[in-house]
C-alpha cells in the first residue's frame, strides 16, 4: 500500500467523500476516437494516446481524486475477439501509464490511477475460469508494473467469475476495489446483472481483504435500492458512479451512446445528494457522463 493510497484511505475513514472521474470510454468516443469491433474504445490508448490523456487531465481538472485507466475493453479475451490480442501487454500498460502521465502533467501528485480490469465479452464469448484467472492475474501485474496506485474491478455481473477475477488481481498484492452492476428483477430483488442476488454475491466476498464495494454501470433511478440492498450486508466503504445512456442510438454500432439523452449534471448531483445521505464514501459517474457532470459535483461538495 502506497503513501498516495495509504492516505487516501485516512481521508475517507474521516468522513471526506472521494470524488472518481466520469466516463472514459464514452467520453473518449465522444471526442472522436473510433472503436474496435468488439472491443469498444479500448484501444485508445494506442490510437489515440493524446486524447485519453486530455481526457484525463480534464477530469483532474474539474476535481477528480481517482482516475480510472481507459482499460475496461482490454481484458485478453475482449482483445481476441477484436484481433488484438498481440496487443495485451501495450494496451493495459499504456493504459495506465497514460494516467499517471496526465497526474504527472497536472501536477497533482495527490490523484489516485487505479487499474480499471473487467471481464466483459461484447460477443458473449465467454473464457473459461481458469483461463480468466490466468489473464487477469497477467493484466493486474502489468498495471501495477506501469504504476497504478490500486485496482478497481468494473461491471462485475455474476458471482463465479467476479470471485476468479477478484483473486487474480488480489495476487498483485495491490488494493482492489469491487464495482458490481445491478438490477432489480420482477420480484424486487437487487441482483447482479445476470440475476444473482446482491445478498449471494455480498456473502461470497465477506472472506476477501476488499476495501470498498460500489454500484457502478448501473441506472441512476434504481441506485438508492441498490445502496440499501448493500448496506444491509456490507459493513465496509461504498461508493457510486451510476450511468446514463438516454434513448438508444438507431444505427449499426449497438455500443455507441446517445449522449443527447443523458442525464443533466444537475439531476445527477440532486440524485447523488440522496446516495450520499445513505453513507457513501466515492462518488463518481460511469458510461455516458462526463466532465461537466464531475464538475458539479465537485462545486457542490465545495460548498
């Protein structure tokens, strides 16, 4: 555990609310950077370096005190699936090393990079266990070797393979964070994605070192049920950063985002007032949102 992390933590155990950055991959994409066919935006980092830099100096900028590295698409099997896989190893470290650089650039040496690792198929081509275990293991050193301060685990949808790809970036001996995307099914459960309960999913994780479980990738207007279901079986940190993709795109990308339809930085700070009135410990925005929405959160948590 580094001095940055190390003091971050004391910040958040004396009440202070951390601040996440917005969307990289959407916002990436909305300044122009192509996507890979089943990969997303994730190879940014090698198309378009300046630009995941800018848009992380951006998010410093409007006040961000953890910045995620643009690597969600860049988990082995999503590469494969788009043809890249040669390019595993570059794209998750110049993925980070593209935060730190804009840290470094921002001369804000008190800003978090944490290594964003998901196991997302856009194909549902799904690796086996053993081989997810294999490659996140891999994608987590890699990060910590080009110098994230932590990992954060993004869009966990089911139980299995969130616990295989826990352990796998515990090995890096790096912090990690758990960000679980929820849904609320016919009967009003809150469960992961795929239809697991939250309260399943809670207690597989109760005998893992985890810091801080968040709501992340997940609709703004089901995020308070999401923070009780949590709350009533996790006694740790908990953070937000929720999405918002409007009315869907009518053209052959399915992945791209109608940002027209996203909501405004002023509905998401007042529905945000009421997460944070539930405990929360992070705050930030996911898929769809972006700066301006940082900003404002941030004004208001300056007042």
């Amino acid at each position: 555990m580094n001095n940055r992390y190390q003091k971050l933590v004391t910040r958040m155990n004396a009440g202070e609310l951390i601040l996440i950055d917005g969307a990289t991959g959407t916002e990436i994409e909305r300044r122009g950077v192509p996507q890979l066919n089943n990969a997303w935006n994730g190879g940014g980092a090698l198309s378009h370096p300046s630009v995941v830099r800018e848009v992380h100096q951006d998010y410093i900028r409007a006040g961000s005190q953890i910045i995620i590295s643009n690597t969600f698409a860049t988990c082995e099997h999503t590469l494969r699936d788009a043809g890249m896989a040669e390019h595993f190893e570059t794209l998750n470290r110049r993925g980070v090393e593209l935060a730190v650089e804009a840290r470094d650039q921002s001369h804000a040496p008190d800003v978090l990079v944490a290594g964003g690792i998901s196991y997302w198929s856009f194909t549902g081509n799904k690796p086996s266990l053993s081989a997810l275990s294999a490659s996140v293991t891999d994608q987590a050193q890699i990060m910590k070797n080009a110098g994230a301060d932590f990992l954060m685990l993004e869009m966990m949808i089911d139980i299995d393979r969130m616990c295989v790809t826990l352990e796998g970036a515990l090995a890096s001996d790096l912090p990690v964070w758990v960000g679980v995307t929820c849904m609320i099914d016919s009967q009003g459960v809150v469960c992961l994605r795929n239809g697991e309960p939250l309260s399943s999913a809670l207690e597989s994780l109760k005998d893992y070192k985890i810091p801080l479980i968040s709501i992340m990738h997940t609709e703004v207007d089901i995020i308070t049920d999401c923070l009780s279901a949590l709350n009533e079986s996790w006694v740790g940190s908990t953070g937000v950063y929720a999405h918002s993709r409007g009315d869907r795109v009518k053209n052959q990308n399915k992945h791209a985002w109608d940002f027209d339809g996203v909501i405004s930085p002023e509905a998401y700070l007042q529905a945000s007032n009421e997460w944070c009135a539930q405990g929360i410990n992070a705050l930030g925005c996911c898929c769809g949102l972006g700066v301006e929405h940082i900003k404002t959160l941030r004004e208001s948590l300056a007042t």
